[in-house]
C-alpha cells in the first residue's frame, strides 16, 4: 500500500519506526528526509523512495520513476 511522507511529522513517525534517529537542532527537512531515506533503503527500498519523494510510488513523477530506478542500479 501506497504511503505519502509530506511533512516532518510522517517523517519524525516513519523514524521511530524503523528505529532511526531524531532530528537534530536546526536540521533542515529535507536532511532529514534524505538521511531517512537512506537508513530506510536498507530495509524497504520502495518506502524509502516514498520517503524521499514525499508521496506514494503510485504518484511517482516520470522522474522521480527514473530517479528510483537510478537508485536501485538500473540503467535509463
């Protein structure tokens, strides 16, 4: 099932989830998200696209489709 991500909130709740760090003094959201979306990677790759995107795969932009696939070592 489809997951959107689209304020530090979902994020700070995605964190305790998989048991990852809190957001640090004055770090910027969108570090937060990439640093969670890497830790997440590891675990479920698709939710950490979801992460890293803001929104569900199933509302995925063609780039961020490529940018997924880029990741997971696919050649487009």
């Amino acid at each position: 099932m489809p997951m959107d991500f689209p304020d530090m909130k979902s994020l700070q709740f995605a964190a305790k989830v998989h048991k990852f760090r809190e957001v640090e003094e004055g770090e910027a959201e969108e570090h937060y998200r990439n640093a969670l979306a890497d830790h997440v990677s590891t675990i479920d790759f698709l939710e950490s696209e979801e992460i890293r995107n803001k929104v569900g795969w199933d509302r995925f932009t063609d780039e961020q489709n490529r940018d997924t696939l880029r990741r997971r070592g696919f050649r487009c």
